[in-house]
C-alpha cells in the first residue's frame, strides 16, 4: 500500500509540474501575442497617419491648384476691352470685349430666367449641382462642359481650358463649393453672364445688345430660346447663319417649357416662329470685320470669359492688310464684279503659315461667314498638286513618264479638259495641260487612301472623298486648305503651321506668363529636298511670265466647279497668296483665274514687297531649313 501511495504521489508531482510548464508557456505565449499586436497597431497607425497626411496633401495639392487656376473676379463697371496688335506690336484695333458683366435677375423677368434653365438643366433647383454623367466624366474623357448649370459655370471659372480627368474631378469639387457658399440664383446669374454664345458672345447681356439691339430684360421669350439654343450649341445654332435651324430648336425649348409648366401649354405655340427676330448691331473698323471675328473667336476658345482687358499680339503685318483692304475691293468693283462674281477673298501668308493679310468677302457683314477660312469651293486643279507632291517624293524627276489613259478607277472614267489622251505624257506636262487622267492613275498606283492621307497631313483641314474626287479637285476645301499645300515647298518640305494670333496677355501684365504663345511645332518633313526641286519646275512651267513681278514667283490659276469659282495661287519666297472670286449661291461667272484674279494678284504682291530684298525661292528655303528658323527674314528682321 505505502509503495502505491508512493506511486500516486510521484504522478501528481509529474502532472503538476506538467501544468506549471504550460501555464508559463502560455503566459509566454500571451505575451508574445500582446506585443505581436501591439506592433500590429503600430504599423497601423502609422500606415494610417501616412496615408491621412497623403490624403491631406493632395487634398491640400488639388485645393491649390484649383485656387490658383480660378478666376473669380467680376467687373460690374464696363466690358473689357481687347487690344488687336500687329505682328510689330503697333495697335491696329481697339474692340470692345463682347462680355456680359451686369446681368441681374432682380430686373431679368422670372419668365425669361425659366427659358434658360429648362433648356439645359430642368431640375437645377432641386439637385445638388452634380450628376452621375459628371463621375463618369472623370474617367471617360469627354470634353463636354458637364451635366448641370452648376458645372457649366464651375468650368467656366477656370482660367485656362482641360478635358484632362484631373480638371473634370476640379470641375466637380468647385461645383459643390459653388452649391454649399452660394444660393442658386447667384449660379444662375453667373451661368448668364458666362456662358459662350458664339461669335466670341459670353452671356445674354452682350448678346441681346448684339444681336437684339437692346437689354436682356427686353427680350422675348423666343429670342431668350434663341440665345439659350446657341449657348447649347453655338456653331450649329448661330443664329445669323443658320436662322430656320437655330428658330426651329427655340421653338422645341418653348415646348419644353410649357411641359414643366412655366408658361401655359397652349400658349406656346403662339410664341414660336419661323425664323428668329434679330436687329444686328456692329461696327465698321479700321481691321476688316473677318478679322476682327476671327480674332474674337480665337481669343474666346484660348482665354474663354473674362473682366480684363486683354492683348492679342496677331501676325497680322498691317502695311499688307492695309494694302488688301484697298485693293481688292476696288479692283473687284471694276474687274470681277462685271464678270458675274460677287464674292472676292485673299489670303496671304508667309511661309511657316503666319497669316499676314486676310479678306474673306467684298463687303463685311455679320451675316456672312468668312470665305478663306469657313466656306468650302470646288479647287480644280489646285487641289492636284498634292498628288504630284506625293508622286514627286516617290520619283522626283518631273520628265518621269506617265500614264494619260482613261482607265477606269474606282467606278470613275476621267475625262481630260481638252479630250486629248496621249497614253504616256510626262509629269511635268501633264501639270501644264491639267489633265485629269494622270492624277487618277497615280492615286490608283499608290493608293487613293494614302494620297488622301497624304493630302490631309500637308494641311488639308476640310473632308475629302474616298473616291477620285479627292484627287481631280471636285471636293470643296477653303481657300486657306489651297494656300497651306502650296506653302510646302517654301516651308522646306515641312506643313505650314496655319495661324493668325501670336500671343495672348492680360493687358498691363507684360510680366507675366502669356496666356497663349504660339509655339511652332516639330513637323514632318512632307516633301523631300529633291521632290521640291522637282516642284519648282511644276510651278514654273505654269507660271505666265506676263504677270511680272520685280523678283522670282511662281503662280497660276483655274476655273473649277463648272465655272463657279475662280482661283489664282502663287508665291515669292516671303509670301503665299491665295485669290478667290465666286458667288454664295454657287452660281456660274465669267471670271478667269489667269486673268483677271491673276492681275488682282500681281497688283498686291508688287506692293506688299516694296522694299524688300530680292532673293531666289530655292535660296529662302535652303536658309530657312539650314536655320531651323519658321520665322522668315523679312518680319524677323523688322522685329530685331
């Protein structure tokens, strides 16, 4: 028995110390996991106050860059005014900014107010300021001004343009501060005086003055849907050219408005009309009108609205615009006019595309748009050369012999002008005879598609067939689409950089970054050296000697579009000048392009090189590709 007991004892021992070992173990264990989770919420911690102070700095970031890149200031004394300079500096023109400052919706009629928000945002006074289309914004990458009136006027604070994901996320952090320090009929009133109309407009004030010739508070309810239809859309609702189109959406906003009750429903057709009631006011100034809009309209993309008075340094060199602006007219009212053409514009450039001169009609009107730059004609032949470049750059000898039969391309059978096939002509004198054939067959040899491409990248702006149309001349480009390819050789093979305005600044901040600069941009050399070499000989051997110039050119002209356009083209090595004559309606004239656009011409290129030195077109161009310089020696030397 005593050993038994001896025995018990001995396991009890055993299974106490067994339970001590555990126990201390377990408190180890304990221990280790009490610290293990202790580091765990250090690291914690510190992860989570390093990504706070991430967060807080590019909160703090992104609320920096969007102060900085606000523009809240409002001048409620008058417009501002911008200041058109010359290539020089020298002020040409002094325009009063087409700004609305002084909308006020104590004296604007609740119903006029209404016109405007059922046209772009029906629920503006209900909602937060955003919508799911301004999140979606973000990430997709459309450029629309976004969903809400509320957006449109937070856009419209920022001093410089983005449709960039970082300013649409700006866009939408403004528009909640709009809706959370201001009532809504404070965003209404800034989304009046700030929305773009058109025609360089910003808001209802300037527009009703404009187009109305009165204050906004005066305005119908149809001329206030007018005004909101252009403020949605203003290329394809301007009321001075498209007036049925634009008169036809202002009457669907005035059934929109009748459908959220503003007015009585059977009221509003009463109110709607055929066309819009406009009582255009403008004023004649020293620049032609052209230009003046196309200033405004570039300044209002580039600075978009404004309370500052603003410079725009143009190239505009006013010796030669002022030459155009006497020319042309007189001899259009003597020479062309009697011809049957109404209708006359000129554009000159220099060689890496500053625009130097610009007429785009006989007689301004706001009523018409600019024929150099916004109407399309029928080219002809002037739009050939483009396929003689590409074929030059393949083989640059101009005595290469070519195809002059009518092949059949694409469903199209060629007819030349004079009904003469010689089956195998060279390239030179089929430039010289104008044939239709040979352009077409060498479409077809290396590729319409890559000749139309071609035509694009050497500065064809306006659409161009898929089929030989593109290639005979028959698709309407403009008149400054014609003078960009035939800068090419000029330019050292490189497309012309089409541009009227320089710089833009804010009048009196001569220090300060400009707000626009032109840059000129790293080209592709389109011809090669021997293809421009190759070119000159094309030029020349159309160019008639009769036209005399008192230093080398090269120019000639055509008739297209069964006689409704007529066309002279030609070129010294400082300036490229396009003449045009034809009628809006497209009607047929008796205009010659060799004649009487080429004596128009002549007339102008002899005085706008008064005094300028003479040098050889191929030596310009050798020195202006050696220099790397698109800036040519006759306005840079002005300038130094």
């Amino acid at each position: 028995m005593a050993e038994e007991n001896d025995d018990d004892e001995s396991g009890d021992n055993e299974s106490g110390g067994r339970s001590a070992a555990q126990s201390a173990m377990l408190r180890i264990a304990e221990k280790e996991l009490i610290e293990a989770r202790r580091r765990i919420r250090r690291r914690r911690t510190i992860l989570i106050g390093f990504f706070v102070s991430v967060a807080l700095m590019a909160i703090i970031g992104i609320a920096y860059s969007i102060k900085s890149n606000l523009d809240l200031s409002r001048n409620m004394i008058r417009s501002p005014e911008i200041r058109i300079l010359g290539y020089d500096g020298a002020l040409l023109e002094t325009i009063q900014g087409r700004y609305s400052q002084d909308v006020s919706l104590t004296t604007l009629p609740e119903r006029i107010q209404n016109v405007f928000v059922v046209a772009t945002d029906p629920t503006f006074f209900d909602h937060t300021g955003i919508g799911g289309a301004d999140f979606a914004r973000i990430f997709s990458g459309d450029s629309g001004p976004g969903s809400t009136i509320t957006m449109k006027v937070a856009r419209s604070f920022f001093k410089k343009k983005d449709n960039g994901p970082g300013r649409h996320l700006q866009e939408l952090i403004v528009a909640l501060w709009l809706e959370w320090n201001f009532s809504k009929k404070t965003i209404l009133r800034s989304y009046l005086e700030r929305s773009y109309v058109g025609r360089g407009i910003f808001g209802i004030s300037a527009a009703s003055r404009l187009w109305y010739g009165g204050p906004a508070e005066r305005m119908t309810l149809h001329q206030a849907a007018v005004l909101a239809a252009a403020m949605s859309d203003p290329e394809t609702f301007n009321p001075l050219f498209y007036p049925r189109k634009t008169a036809e959406e202002a009457n669907k906003i005035l059934t929109r408005l009748g459908q959220y009750r503003f007015v009585e429903p059977d009221v509003v057709s009463a109110l709607t009309l055929i066309e819009p009631k406009l009582d255009v006011q403008y004023e004649e100034n020293v620049l032609s009108g052209y230009v003046v809009d196309m200033v405004l309209e570039e300044v209002a993309d580039i600075v978009g609205y404004s309370s500052r008075d603003i410079d725009v340094t143009t190239s505009i060199d006013w010796k030669i615009q002022n030459l155009a602006q006497q020319i042309v007219p007189e001899v259009a009212k003597h020479r062309i006019l009697p011809r049957g053409a109404s209708q006359t514009g000129l554009l000159s450039i220099s060689p890496d595309g500053r625009i130097r001169a610009m007429i785009g009609g006989m007689e301004y009107s706001p009523f018409q748009r600019n024929r150099v730059t916004e109407v399309r004609h029928p080219a002809g032949r002037m739009m050939k050369i483009a396929t003689y470049y590409y074929a030059l750059n393949e083989n640059s000898d101009p005595a290469q012999w070519v195809r002059d039969n009518r092949m059949a391309v694409g469903g199209w059978r060629p007819v030349n002008p004079d009904h003469d096939y010689m089956g195998m002509i060279s390239l030179r004198e089929a430039f010289v005879r104008d044939v239709n054939t040979v352009p077409t067959n060498l479409a077809d040899h290396f590729g319409l598609l890559k000749v139309r491409q071609y035509a694009h990248d050497i500065g064809i702006k306006s659409p161009l067939s898929s089929d030989i149309r593109t290639v005979v001349g028959l698709d309407p480009v403009t008149v400054s689409d014609v003078t960009a390819i035939h800068t090419l050789p000029q330019n050292s093979g490189k497309p012309a950089q089409m541009t009227l305005i320089n710089s833009v600044t804010f009048t009196g901040d001569e220090n300060a970054p400009a707000l626009y600069q032109r840059l000129d941009a790293v080209q592709e050399k389109r011809l090669t050296d021997e293809a421009i070499q190759g070119s000159y000989v094309l030029f020349s051997s159309v160019t008639d000697p009769q036209v005399r110039l008192d230093r080398p050119f090269a120019g000639y002209g055509t008739v297209a579009g069964d006689r409704s356009d007529a066309w002279y083209v030609g070129f010294s090595s400082d300036l490229i000048t396009t003449v045009w004559a034809g009628n809006d309606d497209g009607s047929r004239m008796e205009v010659r392009g060799e004649v009487e656009l080429a004596s128009l011409w002549r007339l102008f290129m002899l005085d706008a090189h008064d005094g300028l030195p003479i040098r050889s077109m191929i030596r310009a161009s050798s020195q202006r590709r050696r220099a790397a310089d698109g800036v040519t020696d006759l306005w840079k030397q002005d300038l130094n």
